[in-house]
C-alpha cells in the first residue's frame, strides 16, 4: 500500500504514509476505495478474515484477480524430507509446511454471460470494508457490464469467532435497470498443487531466495478422497489427506438463495472442485442473495468421512441457530473483546485506525488456536511455512495475558503438549531437560539452518517468561502445578546442563555456543540475551518448585513422580543464576552483546545503499557473522524484558551503542527500540519507532505483506503503547515479590492514552494524560495494587484513583550519539560522533 522505495527499516519520518485518497481514515474499519491491482499480494492479507483456526485472505470473489488465492487452517500441515548439502549429526530432518486447503471464498458472477472481472470491469463506485466492530469484511459495487446494464453487487465475509469451523458468505446482486440473465457459480476449489510460487529470486543484486518465504512442493500434496454433490439442496463436499503427513481434512458447503425470480440449479464435483451454479433470470429491482455456509474440520488421522460428518453437523447447528444469530454473535463477541483489549489515543484518528487495525490482527491469528500455537502469519498467508517461533511468547503472549488469558493458556497448553518432544530434543543434542524447537508445527524442529534456528536456545527462556507471566497476571496457580511447573523444571534442566562453570576472580555460570535474537550474530559465547533470560528461567524454576514444596506437597509428590526431580536440583538451578555470566564492559560502560562482540568491525553503514536491506539477501552469513550490525534488538529487548537487572545509565548506554548499529531488517525490532527510547528518554525517536512498527503491514514497510500479517509485530504494537508510553512492567515475577508498576512517556502530541489491563481477574482502565495517571476499576472484585512511579496506589471497584504526575522522566533532545558518518534507512546522515574506545 503505497510502500517507499525499498524497505525502510529504521524508524522513518513520524506521518502517514497510506493514500488517502484510496484508504481513507476510519477509526473502526480499514477502507478501500479504489481497486489498485499493482498490490493485491499487500491487500489479501490486510483484508484477511479468521479466527486463530481458519483465515480466509482477502481475495475477490471472482478469484480472477489474485496473488494468492488463500484459505490456511493453523496446524494442517504437509511433511517434506529437508536436504542438506552435507549432513551432520542431529539436523533437522523433516520440513513442515502449511497447507492452502481447498478455498471456498469462489462466487463468480456471469451476467448475459459475461464474467465479472474487477481488474477489468467498469466500475462506477466500489468499496470494500473491514470492520473490526464486526467482523466482516464487505465489498460493494456498481458495475456498468459491456452491455451497458448496472449491476449491483453486495457481498459479504465472516469466520465467527463463537464457531471455530465456521465460515458464511454472503453474495447478493440487484439489477438497476434492465432485465438480464444471472448465473452464479459458488465453488470449492483445491488449488494445492499450484498453491505457491517457489521462494523467489530476488532480483537486486543479492541473487538469493527469500527465506521468509513458505516452501514450495513439487508434488501433489492433497490426495482426494471425497467428492460430492447434492443436486436437490446445492451442498457440496471434498475430502482429502495429504500426502506424507497424514493429516485429514473435509469441507461442506451450504447454500440458500433467495430471490422472488425464477431460478435453475446444477450442481458438479469431482476431485479438486465442487460447484453449485445457479440461473436466474432476474429483473430489475429484485435482488439476488446467495449465502454460502462453509464448515471446515481436520485432524491428525481421523478418516476424512468423518471429518465430513463433522461439518454436516456445524452447519446442521448453523442452519438452527439462524444465520443472522451468526452476525449478531460475532457483534457480541468482539464488543466484549475492543471492552477488554482497545487501545485509544483521542485526536489521532489514523493512528487509532492503524492501532485497531493491529489488535484485530492478533486476535484473528490467536483467537480460537486452541489446540495448535499461533504461526509467526496467523492464517492470513503461507509466510514462514505457517511455523510457531519465539515470536508468540515474547511478542504475542503479553497482549493476551493482559487481555485474553483463556488464549494465552491456551498458547502455553500447546507448548505443554510439546514437552515430550523437547526433551528427545534435547538428548539428540546431548543435553538434559528440554529444548524446544526454533520453528515447528508439529513438534519437531524444522529449522534447516542451525546457526540461525537451533543454536537460539533462547527459546526456552522466552517460553518460560511468558508461563511466568501469565501466572502472574491471572494467579493461574492450578494450571501451574498441574501441568506448567514441568515446563520450568526441564528448561532449568537445559541451562544447568548447557552451562559450565569456571574458575576466575570469582566462579561464574558460562553458556557458549548459542546465538541470541540477533541473528546477523551467530554460534556466540555468552550472548547477553540468553544469559539474562536464562538466568531468569532459572530462579524462576527453582521458585516454583519450592513453593509448590511447601504450598501443596501432594501436587510436588506428583510433580517428582513425572519429571524424577531430585531435592538438590533447584539448589543447583539458584547456584546458576547466581553465578551467571553477564558480559559488561567498564570502558564503553556498555553491556557486550556477547563474549567476542566488540572485537568486531563495525559494518560501514554509511556506504551500505537501501537497495542492500535486509542485509540477508544481499551478504552471505561468513560476512554479516564477522561484523558489529545487527537485524534486530537483542540487548536492548533484554532491557526491556528484564529492567530490574539494569541501571538506568546503563539502560540509556547499552541503548545508545546498539541502536545506530540495528539495521531494523526484522519486524521484531522496531517495537522493542520504541519501548526503551522512551523509557531512557529519546521521547521523538520512541515515537518515530512506533510509527515504524505501527504500519510494518499497511504500508508494507518490509515488502514481504504480501505472504501474510506479521503476527508479532501487531503484538508489539500493543506492548508499545502499553509498556512504551504506557509505562507498565511486571517486575519481581523471577525472584518473588510480584509487582506491577507504571511509569507513563505520553508523547508530546498525544491528549492522553488509554488502556486496560486484567490483573487476577479485576480489569482496570488506565488513562495517562500529561500531568495525571487515572485508575479505574472496570470489572472484577479487585482490589488491584500498582506501583505508580514508585508510590503503591490501590484502586477499587467504584474507587477510582488519580495520580498527578509530576514529571515524565528523562528526555533527550534528539537521538542518541551515533557513529559519524551513519546513514539511516530513512536517509538521514548522521554526524555525531561516540567514543570509539579505541
């Protein structure tokens, strides 16, 4: 949607950078008003519907016109033999990708027997609507046909958050002024084997596939088992399994039309297509309106007859409930979810629409997951092969702890379920406990590249802070004795055995060979990051035991009998912790983002053009690994995940150095630069990251929408407004002591920011303005406890509390100290200069 001219992944330009003119300003729907074929890939995923199970992109109708034709199911996924170049103990052996299952999103319009085309039709007026108050996307036309006749075309487009395996489509046409002959054929149509392009080339120099990009098959995936017709009532059924996993699937689609004018029906399936056409010979002013009810089912092995079964009777539920119970459901539900979850900044009506528009976005990919994680795209593209990383807990988890904890358990279910798994990870690679795969579907990792992909252990510190969390925030203590707990003991596991110690000036806990969330670094000694976090997972572990020792001695008994713990295994976890590594450096007065960091080059950004980002497609690793540059935030996330460990100097001096040397070429970093510019004071360049991260997919700032939403960085959106300028943390949740606190950066430009949150149950609003902070108790029993800039504050149910805020804490005029000579994505030349420490 009007993306600059190459990917600007430094923080651009506070502004709007939609048009306008095509995408107005709606602070509840996202708007088009103008059809632009040069960015279909962009606007399929921004009009995408779904609800953590089922996404359907936002294609037309006619399905003429596409980049992607997309309908994915979180988790149904086809298996693929990975080849290595050279082979090596212990690497990944079975890729995992996400299925186009067969779409039912097909309704194509024929009048006088000519096809509607949007790409080509005269179109007197068109719009085309996402409402988050709703959840339906709508698109209504005026079409002037070759003949001369207006038609009128409404339709609509709804996956129910209420009923999981739900689809309903609505398709109505009304003739304005002449008689005419109508056919509308409705589709089921598998396209697996043409689903994708291969990863392509890309074209600027770099020569490389986009790795980002899902694989492609050169085989047919789905094996057809069923397909049939019903030529008295127009339902339609496909059945298949794929091919190597085994996975199942059926759809069974309904349909009714309504009209007052004489119509025929035919209706045909054979393998990869079912369709349901109708002839109507319409006359003017009487309105056509065909609704298609979609129902979806898979599973692992059920026969696919069954899963058929299983839809008949969805929609049979469907049929009784009314369609129009679906609608106002929908309604209900997301009324009760923008209650819990908006986000509102007055006076800012593009930001708000950008904001809802992401928050919406997260709740479509996690919804209704339940049973499977929550892919790095949602269900609204193949991107990333539909693979679970990291991203959930760190990005994605915070927002539905403080706003859907049914969800964020659920998310931490799924992980529980793949414990087993982890632990064979773990001894495959010679360690104790677990390690949970860098990017999975089923469980196993499926990550080629074990420099970028295995080696970030951190991965288990990340899941373990998001359990730890949700906990915290919901006081969720059954779900952590029962099944939980067992996640800290075999990640603790992991850290212990991982680690060595060695003897110094003082013993410390050392972990090597890992790479942090940096991946231009790769393979490192005591990469901040992880030693942080890992330090936290493991206090965190030993914590949890010991209370559940003295807190309920029969759930201990059962956690000993599942997991073999021994007495002296937590005491050995707090040894490690204690003893970690922490590289610092008393000369820069900065945090090493490992061992070996600072004896690097630093990469000459100032001669490095924008048409070389993301430095991945255009370097091979051996040069990126050799210099000072990073894709993303690695030590200033660690800042911000675990401030309490960190002055605020050395905050605003680890911040400093790395910022200038973040290329941004990860959606994951702009969000986290955000949050810490505004805690350390560089109020402008906090807003200017935002802004950044805010449009990541709108104005498709990495040029990669197009393959689906990039489900984390809507996530840290949320934790840039709630913890950025928001100010909130929760602190103490490693070592005991639970403590929320807020600290608000309301920006200059802002009238106020409000926000809720869901602290063991109570909802509270918080409203920061320029000199006060206001409390309220929205729903809940309470009391809740906050610490306010230090000072505990406890709010009521009808007690609100206001809290003046005297000042806003540090701010900086500018931006940070860069290099000189650094030129931004953005364009601008730095001149500044820091100390080399040379």
């Amino acid at each position: 949607m009007n993306a600059p001219e190459g990917p600007s992944h430094k923080a651009p330009p506070a502004g709007d950078p939609l048009d306008r003119s095509r995408f107005p300003v709606d602070e509840w729907r996202l708007v088009e008003t103008r059809f632009d074929g040069s960015d279909l890939g962009t606007t399929e995923s921004l009009f995408t519907v779904g609800n953590g199970y089922l996404g359907l992109r936002g294609n037309y109708s006619e399905s003429r016109d596409a980049h992607l034709d997309g309908t994915f199911i979180n988790g149904f996924h086809e298996t693929w033999p990975i080849s290595h170049a050279e082979e090596a103990y212990g690497f990944a052996r079975i890729g995992q990708t996400i299925v186009n299952v067969p779409d039912p999103k097909v309704i194509r319009l024929y009048v006088d027997d000519e096809p509607l085309q949007v790409s080509v039709a005269d179109l007197l007026e068109y719009e085309r609507a996402l409402d988050f108050r709703t959840g339906v996307l709508t698109r209504d036309l005026l079409w002037r046909t070759p003949g001369g006749k207006r038609v009128r075309v409404r339709s609509t487009r709804m996956v129910p958050l209420e009923q999981r395996h739900l689809a309903v489509l609505t398709f109505e046409v009304t003739l304005l002024d002449q008689r005419a002959s109508l056919a509308i054929s409705s589709q089921l149509v598998n396209r697996q084997d043409e689903q994708r392009e291969t990863a392509p080339i890309d074209q600027s120099g770099g020569g490389t596939a986009d790795p980002r990009r899902a694989e492609d098959f050169d085989r047919r995936v789905l094996d057809p088992r069923i397909h049939e017709a019903d030529p008295e009532t127009g339902r339609l059924k496909l059945g298949y399994r794929t091919m190597q996993s085994g996975m199942t699937l059926g759809v069974v689609a309904d349909h009714v039309l309504e009209t007052d004018a004489p119509y025929s029906l035919d209706v045909h399936a054979e393998d990869d297509l079912a369709k349901a056409i109708y002839r109507i010979a319409a006359e003017p002013g009487v309105p056509v309106r065909l609704t298609k009810l979609v129902s979806f089912h898979t599973a692992a092995t059920v026969p696919p007859r069954e899963l058929i079964d299983r839809c008949e009777r969805t929609l049979a539920r469907t049929r009784e409930e009314g369609v129009a119970h679906q609608f106002e459901a929908q309604r209900a539900w997301l009324d009760a979810f923008w209650a819990r979850a908006d986000v509102a900044i007055p006076d800012q009506p593009a930001l708000q629409q950008a904001i809802r528009w992401n928050l919406f976005s997260i709740l479509q990919a996690s919804a209704r997951a339940e049973g499977q994680g929550i892919a790095a795209k949602g269900v609204s593209g193949s991107g990333y092969g539909g693979h679970y990383f990291w991203d959930t807990e760190i990005y994605v988890m915070p927002f539905l702890t403080y706003t859907m904890p049914w969800a964020a358990r659920n998310a931490l279910r799924f992980r529980y379920n793949l414990l087993d798994s982890a632990r064979s990870r773990a001894r495959e690679l010679s360690q104790k406990g677990a390690l949970f795969p860098w990017r999975t579907i089923s469980g196993q990792e499926a990550s080629a590249y074990y420099a970028a992909g295995t080696a970030q252990y951190h991965i288990d510190a990340d899941i373990a802070y998001a359990l730890s969390q949700y906990v915290g925030a919901t006081g969720d203590d059954e779900f952590l004795a029962r099944e939980a707990v067992d996640i800290f003991v075999e990640t603790a596991r992991l850290w212990a055995d991982l680690g060595f110690w060695r003897d110094e000036s003082r013993r410390t806990f050392h972990i090597h060979g890992v790479t942090g969330p940096d991946e231009y670094t790769t393979v490192v000694n005591d990469n901040l990051y992880t030693n942080v976090l890992a330090r936290f997972n493991l206090r965190r572990a030993a914590r949890a035991v010991w209370e559940l020792q003295r807190d309920d001695p029969a759930a201990y008994d059962d956690l000993v009998r599942r997991t073999g713990l021994t007495t002296d295994e937590p005491d050995e976890w707090a040894q490690c912790a204690d003893g970690m590594s922490i590289p610092f450096d008393s000369f820069l007065g900065i945090h090493p983002q490992d061992a070996h960091f600072l004896e690097r080059e630093m990469w000459d950004l100032e001669n490095t053009p924008l048409d070389k980002r993301p430095l991945l497609l255009h370097y091979h690793p051996l040069v990126i690994y050799r210099f000072q540059v990073l894709k993303q935030a690695d030590v200033v996330l660690a800042l911000y995940l675990q401030g309490e460990d960190f002055t605020a100097e050395q905050k605003q001096a680890d911040f400093e150095y790395y910022d200038p040397i973040t290329t941004g070429d990860s959606t994951l970093s702009a969000v986290v630069q955000s949050i810490v510019a505004a805690e350390v004071g560089y109020h402008s360049l906090a807003l200017r990251y935002f802004h950044s991260a805010l449009f990541v997919d709108l104005a498709d700032r990495h040029n990669n929408t197009a393959d689906g939403v990039h489900v984390a960085s809507t996530g840290g959106v949320w934790s840039a407004l709630v913890g950025g300028f928001g100010g909130f943390r929760d602190r103490g949740s490693g070592a005991g002591d639970q403590q929320w606190q807020l600290d608000p950066r309301l920006p200059a430009s802002w009238p106020s920011l409000t926000y809720r949150l869901t602290l063991h149950g109570t909802r509270v609003r918080v409203v920061v303005r320029a000199d006060e902070l206001e409390l309220f108790v929205e729903e809940g029993t309470g009391p809740v406890t906050l610490s306010v800039r230090g000072t505990l504050v406890k709010v009521a149910p009808g007690d609100p509390v206001v809290v003046p805020l005297e000042h806003q804490g540090p701010r900086l005029d500018g931006e940070p100290p860069y290099p000189a000579g650094i030129q931004r994505a953005d364009g601008t030349v730095i001149s500044a200069i820091v100390p080399s420490g040379e």
